[in-house]
C-alpha cells in the first residue's frame, strides 16, 4: 500500500465557490413566495401596533426582557409562566420532526434562514453580476475597475441587508418606532448597536460567503435527519432506472439505446449547494426542488415525460423499478411514525391553550425565610418570616387582602402595612415580608410545625389565590 493510500481524507475541504444558474418553474415560484412572506414577517412584525391599555406597551410582539415579561398579541407571559415558551420550543422541534419524517428536509429547502437569506444574496449577486456563466466570467478574471465596482456594489448591498436584519432582530426586544430613532441618533443603548453589528456581520458573511458550508459544516441537522427519516419518507430523488444510460442528443435526437438522461448538467448548475443528485441521496442535500425544475425543463424541450428527477419514496423507487405503480402520497404522509409525532405535537399544543385559558391573572408565591427558622419572643410567642410576592397580572391596580386558614391560633401582620392591606399596580408584583405568630401555650406555639394555607384576596371581590406552607413551633 502506497503512502498516498494510507493518507486519511481530510474533515474539511477548501470551498470551491457555487454559482448557481437562474432556473424557473414550480417549487422556483414556491421559493420566492415563501421568501417574500417570510421577510415580510420578520421586518414588519415588531412595527404592529397593540393596544393594552395606558401605562402597558403597545406593541404587538415584543420580548421586554428588562422587566420579564413576553407580549404576543392579547397574550402575555410571565417569568413563572415560562413553560409556555418551552412547549412551543418542543412544539417546534417535534413539528420539524415530523416534516422531515413525511417530507424530508423541507424546513431546510423553504424556511430556514440560512437558505432564505443565502437566496436573497445570490438574487443580488445575479441582478449586478449576471446568471451563471457571467458571474463565472467575474469570478476567474483578474481584478479590474469592472470587477472592483461589481464586487463592491455586491457587498454594499449585502452589508445594508445583513444590517437591516440586524436592525430588525433588536426591535423586538424593545418599542421599535423609539428604538428606530435611538439607533439613528446615537442614544440607543450599546448592546442595541453591538447586536446590530453582530447580526449585521453574521448575515454578510453566512448568506453571501459561508452559505453551503453553513448548512454541511455547521449545522447538526443534516447528520440528525437520517434518524427521522424511513424508506417511506418523500424525498428528492433520481429516477435512475429511466435515466441510464446517460447520452447526449445527436442531431436533436435520443439514441434509442440510450436513457432519458441527456447529461446536460442542468440539475447540477442549478443546484445552491453544488451536488449532483444523480449520485444519489447525499447529505448536503436541502430538497429545495430547483433540480427538478431544471429537469422538467429540459424534458419538455426533448419530449420526454417529466419526473426524471422528481420528490419520490425510497419504497417507491424499488416499485417503480419492478413496474408498480408508486404508493398514494397520503399513505406517504400519514403512517405510524408521523401519526405519533402529529399526536404528540398535537397534545402539547392542546395542553398550552388549556393552560392559557385557565390561567389566572393572580399569582403568589410564599417562600420562608430559614435562617433563623424561627424566633422566640421575651414573652414566649414564636414567630415565622416569609417573603411572600403578588403578581398581578390585570392591567388596572389591585388591592390585596392577605388572611390563613388551617390555624385559626396564628396571627398574620404585613411589614410597614398595619391594615394588612397591599396594593399592586397593573401587571406589576410587590415583594412582602410577613409574620406569623403563635401566642404561648398553642398548639402552633409547641408543634415542631403546622401547615398553613396563606390567601390572597382582591378587596371587593370574591377572586382570590392561596399557597401552602408551614409554621415551625419551638419545639423544632
């Protein structure tokens, strides 16, 4: 064996630049509207306006991290409401799940970022430098006035993107009409202008230089999907059977020995991430569908039926080739492992509008203060501290009536409140320090403890919340 052959291949590869060629059709079309609609959602979001009355913001989303809150819409979400956040998290995930598992990776074809804004890039690239062929001219000409000004009206444009994208993400965090104006008079905060900068180089350099070795090199999704994915799942393939041999058209004709596959390249050339999908499935593969376009292109111009490159099941391809007609795509989609995800998606999504709705817009929470545990007062009475923190959710004022239950023998006083009688402002919380007494000779007073149910009543009305804790006696 030779010393060349022992030579372990290398992990990662030096890039080779992919220029892909302008391509029509369906999932083409598709691509763009799906883009348009979702720029359109992220840079337009943060400027819808909603009304919550005086003192609350107005924005329709927006995270308010400084005071710990999330606003969407009518909804809002409090610091110990976070569980609301975290199932949408593992709605989303389980949710890609299960699209790769009926679809393959479609979130990585349409919606991820990574492939929008790379195809926002590369419709720049080809509006100031040309298809394919031109911006391959570009590429491998030596440096001139030609490619100085091209090359640097390209980054321009990609540079105002990247900080339009920035610009975008920091409004959310913050009421975007002020924060606009801030950022363009110097007065917004400096982590404001160092996300902006940071979003602003990550998008310049991931969507116009970095691109397909985001996706292969970066990205953990790729080496994931095959856990997701069965012989049943629909993905882009090759229809090989049909194609093979390849040969070129003679004359304008086909070789009647010959496949349906003219070896034209068109699959290749279109290709964002610069694969061939007639070596079959590969990893860098994103499914966009713009191979299948180019496919169907030029078999309509050679007379030959479409899908020789086409979405298709692996269980498909074996029926085909044994001249079966392929499964319906609802067998496809539907089947136990997509109807599991669908099911468990669905009962999370279910569980949250319950929880949503059942919500109440009072919450409290008593924690003791255990050091000391208790105190022992000159005339034998024991005494308890709790902190103890109203939340009220409502966005008008609220006053707080706090009594117990369980132990008709302890007494309840709120620190600097004689009246025991707190008020709270809108989707505010007050932090209270409470005592509990137990007179001499009770049964609190000698337990090592007893529980307590601790109330928290709106004055004038019946709504009311409670916590459970306990009462530590002397003998403890």
């Amino acid at each position: 064996m030779s010393a060349e052959d022992q030579t372990p291949p290398p992990l990662y590869a030096k890039r080779e630049p992919i220029f892909p060629r302008r391509v029509k059709g369906g999932f083409r079309t598709m691509k763009w509207w799906l883009l348009a609609v979702m720029l359109g959602i992220y840079y337009l979001v943060p400027w819808i306006r909603w009304d919550r009355g005086p003192e609350m913001p107005n924005q329709a989303v927006l995270l308010d991290l400084g005071n710990r809150r999330f606003f969407f819409f009518m909804i809002e979400i409090w610091p110990h409401e976070f569980y609301f956040v975290a199932g949408l998290l593992i709605m989303a995930g389980i949710g890609l799940f299960l699209f790769t598992s009926a679809l393959g990776r479609v979130w990585c074809g349409y919606a991820c970022p990574q492939t929008v804004w790379t195809d926002l890039f590369i419709q720049v690239e080809r509006w100031i430098e040309g298809d394919r062929n031109a911006r391959l001219r570009l590429h491998r000409q030596n440096w001139n006035a030609e490619k100085i000004r091209k090359y640097g009206l390209k980054w321009a444009v990609w540079f105002l993107i990247g900080m339009a994208t920035g610009g975008a993400w920091v409004f959310y965090f913050a009421d975007a009409p002020t924060l606009f104006v801030d950022l363009f008079t110097g007065q917004a905060h400096p982590i404001a202008y160092m996300t902006v900068l940071i979003l602003t180089l990550t998008t310049f350099l991931f969507g116009g230089f970095f691109r397909e070795q985001v996706c292969i090199y970066a990205c953990p999704w790729p080496r994931i999907q095959a856990a997701m994915m069965d012989e049943d799942t629909i993905t882009i393939d090759y229809r090989d059977w049909r194609g093979e041999p390849r040969g070129k058209l003679k004359k304008g004709q086909l070789d009647p020995n010959q496949g349906d596959c003219i070896d034209c390249m068109a699959c290749v050339n279109v290709c964002p991430m610069g694969i061939d999908i007639r070596d079959g499935q590969q990893m860098e593969c994103i499914t966009c569908g713009l191979c299948i376009d180019a496919c169907d292109e030029v078999m309509d111009r050679i007379g030959k039926p479409r899908g020789l490159v086409a979405y298709m099941a692996l269980s498909d391809e074996i029926a085909e080739r044994e001249g079966k007609p392929p499964k319906s795509i609802w067998k496809h989609v539907f089947r136990p492992r997509t109807i599991l995800y669908t099911t468990i998606w669905s009962v999370i999504g279910i569980g949250l509008i319950v929880l949503l709705f059942i919500r109440s817009d009072l919450d409290m929470s008593v924690a003791p203060v255990r050091n000391p545990t208790h105190i022992v007062l000159a005339d034998g009475t024991v005494r308890n501290v709790y902190d103890i923190r109203l939340r009220n959710m409502y966005h008008e004022p609220r006053d707080f009536a706090l009594s117990i239950t369980e132990n008709p023998d302890l007494a309840l006083s709120i620190e600097g409140e004689p009246a025991n009688l707190v008020t709270v402002g809108p989707d505010e919380q007050a932090l209270l320090r409470v005592y509990l007494t137990a007179p001499p000779n009770t049964p609190s007073n000698r337990a090592d403890s007893s529980p307590v149910r601790i109330w928290a009543t709106i004055s004038g009305s019946n709504e009311r919340v409670y916590s459970d804790t306990i009462f530590n006696g002397r003998n403890q």
